[in-house]
C-alpha cells in the first residue's frame, strides 16, 4: 500500500465488485461461495486502513478532524446501504443485492481513479 496509495483505494474495490459477481455466479457451491466471503473479508480490511492513511497523509495538521469525517460518512454509508440493500432484496433477492454491489463498488473505483488526489509522502531523513 504504501508504493501506491492511489491504486490501492482503486483496486480494492475492483476487486470487491469480482468477488461479489463471482458469489452471485458460484453462490450454489458452497465451499467456493465460503472462500469467497473470506476473499471479500481480507479485501475489506484494506479499505479503513487505506482511507485512513490516505486521510493522515492529504491533511496531516486536521487529521483527528477528518478521521470524524471519516467515521460520519462511513455510518451514513452503513445507513444507506442497510436501506437501499433491504430495497433491493425485496425486488430481487440475495443476487440483487451482491450484483447491486458490484456495481457501486466499480463506480467507486472510478471516482478513486478521477477524483481523488494523493500526496507524496515526504520522508523526513
């Protein structure tokens, strides 16, 4: 994470969005779909450390401010998703939810790719 800080917060949720279009593909097997939650699992560990780090290198002085932020978005997220998620599942099911997923997750990696914007490290020796 550290050589690329940028292509880390794009990556991971790329490879989230495949995880969970493979669940929906391989959901029937259940040895493979277990692999696959614990793939999503290890994946999803990245992503607080990622966006913290990211967060306490683009503002060192404000980084207890932004890891607020940080805090507050990421409860709103589990928010909307609780509600949009439950909406789906009631129009298409379990496979709706993890393909509705992907698909968020691709749009994040774009918006990673286009708008967020990394500061070299300075290394003080």
């Amino acid at each position: 994470m550290a050589r690329s800080l940028r292509l880390t917060l794009a990556l991971v949720p790329l490879a989230m969005s495949v995880l969970a279009l493979m669940m929906v593909t391989f959901g029937h097997v259940a040895l493979l779909d277990g692999l696959l939650v614990a793939m999503w699992g290890f994946a999803f560990g990245l992503v607080p450390v990622g966006w913290s780090t990211w967060l306490a290198t683009t503002v060192p002085d404000e980084a207890e401010s932004a890891g607020g932020l940080l805090v507050a978005s990421i409860q709103l997220a589990i928010s909307a998703g609780a509600a949009g998620g439950g909406a789906v599942f009631d129009l298409n099911g379990a496979s709706g939810v993890f393909v509705g997923s992907g698909v968020l997750l691709v749009s994040a990696m774009v918006i990673v790719l286009f708008a967020v914007r990394v500061k070299p490290v300075v290394s003080e020796e």
